[in-house]
C-alpha cells in the first residue's frame, strides 16, 4: 500500500474494478467482497433503491470506507439472494426506498 502525506492511494481500489474471474456470483457482488477482503468497511445502513424507476429492479447501495481520512466509495449491487443474505447475515442496517 502506497502513503502519500497521510493518504492511502487509488492503487487498491482501482485493483477492485478490474475484470474479476468467472463465477456465479453477481460481478459487483464479488468487488464488495473484495473490497471487504483489503480492509474496507461497511459504513451503515445500507440502501435498497430501485435502479432506474419506481417499479424497476431494485439494487443495494453500500458506503465502503477504508479509514476516517480516505474518500468513501460507492458500490452499487443489484438485489438477490446472495446479496441479500449477506444484508442480514452481517446485522446491517437497512433503508429501503421508493
């Protein structure tokens, strides 16, 4: 990880958008865990908003922050089961909106 008078670079996070390997697993969904994996966190709640219009499909929004200093990111996951069973396998706080 590279410093740079007190923050932590774009190295680790531009890794995350890189073309993850093939799985079952929504693609967004394996960034949010990789994101996890390198130490970033889930910064409650957790959104629950459709993605275009009111009767669209839904997706999840999650705040992820690395440390008190470093911007926050946004990764946006569309709703499923995967995603989210892991919503409330975590305890996260949930605001679902229209």
């Amino acid at each position: 990880m590279v410093v740079v008078s007190g923050f932590v670079s774009e190295e680790k996070w531009d890794h995350l958008q890189q073309p993850a390997h093939p799985s079952q697993l929504e693609p967004q969904y394996r960034v949010l865990l990789a994101a996890l994996d390198l130490g970033w966190r889930v910064e409650e709640p957790v959104y629950l908003r459709p993605r275009w219009s009111d009767d669209g499909p839904r997706v999840y929004h999650f705040i992820l922050r690395r440390s008190r200093l470093a911007p926050p990111r946004l990764v946006s996951v569309p709703e499923g089961p995967a995603v989210g069973g892991f919503v409330r396998a975590e305890g996260l706080r949930l605001v679902v909106g229209r």
